[in-house]
C-alpha cells in the first residue's frame, strides 16, 4: 500500500531533463536540449485524478543559474561536440541538411546554430515562448523551417524573463 505522506526525494543529480534531440547524419551527431531542472516530487492522495498523481516543484539545479543549454554529443564516440549555455530554458530542435540547428527558448528566442561549431548563426525573438517542435519542409526547392509557440514551461524558475502567451505558428524560408 502506498504511504501518500511520503516526500518523495529531490530529482536531480541523477538525469537531466532532455526533451527530444536531433540526428545529423552529416556530423553524426546527436543535439539535444537540456534543462538544468530538478523536482521536489510528493505523491498525491488516492482521490487524485491526475495522469501520474505525482505534484512536483521545479527548481533549477544545484550549481548553475543557466536553465538552457543545446548539447551536441557524437553519435560515435558520445564526446561533447559543444555546448551551447543560455539562462531560458530549451525545447526542442531540428537539424537540416544545410548543416543547421533550429531551436527555441522559453523566452521566445529562435536560433539556428551551425552543427559543427555550434555558433549562432541567426536568432529572432517570436515574443512567447517556443514550445512546437520545430520542422523543415521544402516547396519547389525552397526549404522553409516552421515552429509554434505559447505553451509557457519553467518560466517560473526565470522570473525576470516575461515573455507571452500568444499561440502563434512562425514559418521562415531559408535563404535560397
């Protein structure tokens, strides 16, 4: 019988938290975005109707400030290529064969990074928080990358950062 008083512990040191990550074929790399977060986790009540009937408090983790970060690790040798460090925390990511990286933050930033060196290459600010995870397509031979943003997660561990709530969806061409 499961004893609902019981704090479950701090979730840290143990795993990051990773949201999908992206494969290049052409550096043979693997980027994922990584959050800095920890949880302190309490078991909910047998009358809880939530999915997992877990309540959880994020906080960022212990020795850091920088919630974000975009890794790149060898799908060979699983060595860090670069690491890319930011005080919002990431989402998700795409990579092209044009040898980009998109990704977004929680406070509306848009990048693309260069897969091999893992410079900013452009960024814009979409003005709410980038939650989609972003795609690539292609019409007559013009590549265009499209995200969606509004859905706010872990804005509360960076309050000086205030982006908004607007549902948007945001399609660029890359240039030509």
């Amino acid at each position: 019988m499961l004893d609902f008083n019981v704090v479950i512990p701090r979730v840290c040191d143990l795993l990051p938290d990773w949201e999908a990550g992206a494969y290049s074929p052409l550096t043979n790399t693997m980027y994922f975005p990584l959050r800095n977060v920890c949880a302190q986790m309490i078991a909910e009540g047998p009358e809880s109707t939530s999915i997992y009937a877990i309540n959880w408090r994020p906080e960022i983790a212990p020795g850091t400030d920088q919630v974000g970060a975009v890794w790149a690790i060898s799908a060979e040798t699983g060595e860090t290529a670069w690491v890319h460090e930011q005080r919002a925390a990431t989402m998700s990511l795409v990579t092209t064969g044009g040898g980009l990286v998109f990704g977004g933050d929680v406070n509306g930033r848009f990048r693309a990074f260069d897969q091999e060196t893992g410079d900013v290459l452009w960024e814009v600010n979409l003005g709410s928080s980038v939650s989609g995870f972003p795609i690539t397509y292609a019409v007559d031979g013009r590549q265009y990358v499209a995200v969606s943003t509004g859905t706010q997660r872990f804005v509360n561990l960076t309050p000086e950062l205030n982006p908004s709530q607007g549902n948007n969806l945001f399609v660029f061409a890359l240039p030509e």
